[in-house]
C-alpha cells in the first residue's frame, strides 16, 4: 500500500469519500455521500403494545449466577417479557471478551432465588451469551442484558470488561444488547440500577439498535431521590494506578500482583464519568467498529514498500525462522480450532 499521490489533494478526497461509502456498506449504513431517497433502516425495534409476543430476553453477568445485581436484573426486566438467566457459574470479572475453544462447556440449572431455573456454564460471560444465542434454547431472544455489575464500567475498562463483552458478543451474534454496572460502594442498594435498566430494556426494544451498535450503561450509587437522572454520554478516560508488587514465596522464588490503588477518571463534561460524579445514571452508545479515523487518512502517507524494511533477514535467518515440525503440528491444531 503507498499513496497514489499525496500531493493532489482532490485525489486524496475522493479517496477518503470511497473508503467511507465502503466502511458504510459493510456497516449496513446508509451511503455516505448518497443523496435523496430514503436511509435503509435496520430497525428490530416496535412500540411495546405492538408486539404480538413477549419479548424475549437473555440476561447474563460477569460476576456469577449467584451475584445480587443478576437478581436484582431479572426482577427490572420481568415486567417486560420473558427473562431467562444464563451465565458464568463463579465470578469472571475482567476476564474480557474471553471466549472457551479448547475444552468442552458444562452447563448446570440452577434455582434462582425466586424459584425459576437459571442457567450456570462453566465459562466466560461471552460463552454464555454464545450458548443461549446458537441454539441451547428452541426460541431466539429479542434483547440481551448484561449486569447489574458490582462496580463501574466506565471508559476504558470497557476493554477489560466481561460485563461489556457478554454484550459485544450478542450484538456479533446480531441480538441488540446493553451492559449495566453500579458505582461500587459498601452499602449495595440495586433499586436505581433496577430502575434504569428497565427504562433502557424499552427504550431498545421500542427504537432498537442497529448492527455494531451497544448501550453502556453505569448507575451511580445512589437513592432514585439522590439522582439526578440519565444522560447520553460518550466514553471518558480512566486513570489507572497499576502498581507491580514483587514480593517472595516461602520457596524463595518470586511472585508478582498487579496492584495498586483503585483508578480514578478523568471527568470532562459529556462523558460517563462525569455524569456518574454528579450522580446522574450516563447512557453510552458504544460501536464495535474501533478503526482509528484518524490513521485510516494518515497511514497511507507512511512508507510500506516491501523493499523498505529496515533489515532483510539472510538465508540463514530464514532457516532459523521456519518452524520445527512440532511448531507446524501446534499451528495446524490452533488453526483447525479458530475454523470451527
Ligand atoms: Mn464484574
């Protein structure tokens, strides 16, 4: 890839114009550029009183079948359709967008706490997501929720969190989806957070989401007095203190923990931590799409002529680079893995 010719910049125009109608095409997103007619909507969402069944909806977790806030989750919802519970059977936070290949899954029924059978897999939050939206069920489902964390997903622990993951892998599996997580706190109180999620549940399934598109969802800690409502917010950054602690085993060898003490944020107004600061509940769209806007347009002004590489490796590099036969067996079996 080498520019054509970055020293016309009618080209280079045309060319950032082609690379947005792509982009928009392979989104499902009306043509950028297109003029008139009307944008082909993706819309799964009808005003409550017109649907003609239930709506149906997969609650998961990240902290476990037996947290409060997955309770407290399937109670919001069960006034707007049917909730099954299905999720990591012990506590997978942080585990991100992890996803079991190479070992098979187990799953166990469980009695919720107010008599229904709830689902515990022995997997990540994405697993269980997986498994209610490719076939464990006859039925499919119109919304999945992921929550009520214990503790604030805001910024970017978006990338850490199983809690926003288990989303992901919903709307990958074209299921619209939204994460909820509480500000942490010692007394844990779910009735805002009850509240909020039921108000997003319906806003979803009335408007619904397009494809690559989540909500995020954080509740400050608070009474339902205490708040000062809900707020779109885009993502703030967070500040973490990660320290690594080395210290020694009663063996004498060195072990390490990633520690510290607990981030903070930065609190810009219009983000999700601002509004979690002053108490409002914030409502984050998220798109899965992460391309980097700004070095797509850069990147092509940058030199990748093959013969530009730094170092070409000698024929003897190249024999110390081939893999062993032992290499070539491992790569077959992970490849044959990621194919299924
Ligand atoms: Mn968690």
């Amino acid at each position: 890839m080498s520019p054509d010719n970055p020293g016309r910049p009618e080209m280079a125009r045309e060319r950032a114009r082609s690379e947005r109608r792509d982009l928009d095409k392979e989104r499902g997103e009306p043509l950028a550029g297109a003029r008139g007619g009307k944008r082909p909507l993706r819309r799964m969402g009808k005003p409550l009183d017109a649907w003609t069944t239930r709506p149906r909806i997969l609650v998961t977790n990240d902290d476990g079948i037996e947290s409060h806030g997955i309770v407290a989750l399937k109670r919001a919802l069960e006034a707007l359709g049917e909730v099954i519970v299905v999720a990591p059977d012990s506590n997978q936070s942080a585990v991100g967008h992890q996803k079991t290949l190479s070992r098979p899954l187990r799953v166990r029924e469980r009695t919720m706490p107010d008599g229904s059978t709830g689902y515990a897999i022995d997997g990540s939050p994405t697993d269980a997501v997986s498994l209610g939206l490719l076939g464990f069920f006859d039925e499919k489902f119109d919304l999945v929720a992921s929550g009520i964390n214990y503790g604030a997903n805001l910024g970017d622990d978006l990338t850490y969190s199983g809690t926003v993951s288990a989303a992901m892998e919903a709307i990958i599996n074209s299921t619209p989806a939204f994460a909820i997580s509480q500000e942490y706190s010692e007394e844990v109180d779910f009735t805002l957070a009850g509240i909020a999620a039921a108000i997003v549940a319906r806003n979803i399934l009335e408007h619904g989401l397009r494809r690559g598109e989540l909500l995020n969802v954080n509740v400050p800690a608070v009474s339902v007095e205490e708040c000062g409502g809900i707020e779109v917010t885009r993502l703030g950054r967070r500040v973490y203190q990660d320290q690594l602690i080395g210290r020694v085993d009663p063996r004498g060898l060195p072990y390490y923990w990633i520690g510290g003490p607990p981030p903070s944020g930065i609190a810009l107004p219009g983000t999700d931590f601002d509004a979690i600061v002053n108490r409002r509940v914030s409502v984050t769209p998220v798109h899965l799409d992460l391309t980097g806007r700004r070095l797509l347009r850069e990147l092509p002004k940058w030199d990748w002529a093959l013969e530009a590489s730094p170092k070409q490796p000698t024929p003897e590099d190249s024999e110390a680079l081939r893999p062993t036969p032992l290499e070539r067996e491992r790569f077959a079996e992970e490849t044959k893995l990621e194919r299924r």
